[in-house]
C-alpha cells in the first residue's frame, strides 16, 4: 500500500473525537467507499485487529476508499464504552464522514464480531448504504441479538469460522435461513471466531463476492 494512500485523522463523534485510519483509492472515482468495525474494545479490540486490517485490505485491493476507526473509549477515542448502544451513533458518525467527503459514492458497511453486531444494525438502518459484510457474528454470545437481520433485504455477506466459539455454525445456519435475499454465507473450514491462520480465506471470501456483485 503506497503510504501516499495513508491517512490518519480525527472523526467528530457524538462523545468527542474518533481516531480514526483512512486508506483512499488511487481511483478518482472510487466504485464504492467503506467503513470496517472493530471488534469489543472491553476485549482488547481496536481498527488494528488482524481480522479487520484483512477486511479493509481486501476491500481496499478492490479500490474502494477504507475508513477504520476506533469505538468511543478504544485507543485515542473519547467517552466511554456503551454496551454497544452508543457505539452505534460512533458508526453513523463514520457513516457521516464517508456520505460527506465522497458524496454520490455508494458506502459498504462492514464489521468484525461486536463491529458486525453494532455495524450491521446501523447498516441495515442507514439508506446511505447498500451492503453490508458480518465477519465472524457473535450469534451464541449473551446479551447479543442479530434477529435485526431479518428485516433487512440489503446485500449481505457473511463469512464465519466453522469452529467459532461465539458463533456456531448451527446457531448461525438457522439465522441465515430466515434471513431475505439477497444473501450468502461462507463458512472457514478449521477457523476459530478470530479466523487464526486463516484469514487470507477471509480476504478471498471478500474478493469473490465482491466480483460477483
């Protein structure tokens, strides 16, 4: 990645600023801008996970423009740690951003564990974005409820480590068949909920329905 492409900047959030990593697209029109989750930053998740450097990498490979950024609380951002209520207005915040800086561009939302719990719901929500990618969905965790999925008919890929500890695959299977289309799961064979070892198949999920769409 061209260091170039590389920014670091500040986010205006609803508990104070946002840190936040911007990679823009050496496209002058890039296809479609992104913003990548992070995982539950109580549990040591920051924009720097391993799982979300790969998602936004891959997505970046495609020329999109990728915003990370760190939920209220996680690294430089301010407030505190929400329960994932509030977290939900730091990913419109990120939302904001991207509509503001690269209007008319079509914005992907993904997220990564509690990224995809908390993204996902305000993806669903948001018109300002048209698909959406859960990575490893912490379906089997208390206190979590992706039921909001069935209500929403956006493009969604999912992609789950067949061996997920916080997401099983029968737990996941039965959500997915009463989900609308249009939609698609990919399992990984062998992988753990943090995708160990096994994440340039994450990237290749990523690239391939990418192409498709």
């Amino acid at each position: 990645m061209a260091e170039v492409f590389h920014h670091s900047l500040f986010l205006s959030g609803p508990q104070g600023r946002l840190e936040a990593l911007l990679w823009t697209s050496p496209l002058d029109k890039p296809p479609f801008v992104a913003v990548v989750c992070h995982p539950h930053p109580l549990y040591g998740g920051t924009m720097h996970n391993k799982v979300v450097f790969q998602a936004a990498k891959a997505l970046h490979a495609r020329g999109a423009t990728v915003l990370r950024f760190n939920f209220r609380g996680a690294g430089q951002s301010e407030g505190e740690h929400d329960r994932g209520i509030g977290e939900q207005h730091d990913v419109r915040a990120a939302i904001d951003y991207l509509a503001g800086e690269f209007p008319g561009r079509p914005i992907l939302l993904a997220g990564f564990s509690f990224g995809s719990s908390v993204g996902m719901r305000v993806g669903c929500a948001d018109a300002r974005v048209d698909r959406l990618i859960g990575l490893g969905l912490p379906v089997d965790s208390p206190n979590v409820d992706m039921g909001f999925l069935r209500a929403c008919t956006k493009p969604r890929l999912i992609v789950q480590g067949a061996n997920d500890q916080f997401g099983s695959r029968a737990t996941l299977e039965s959500l997915f068949a009463a989900l609308p289309e249009p939609k698609q799961l990919v399992f990984v064979d062998g992988a753990d909920h943090f995708f160990t070892g096994h994440l340039d198949k994450v990237a290749a999920a990523i690239d391939a329905w990418l192409a498709a769409s």
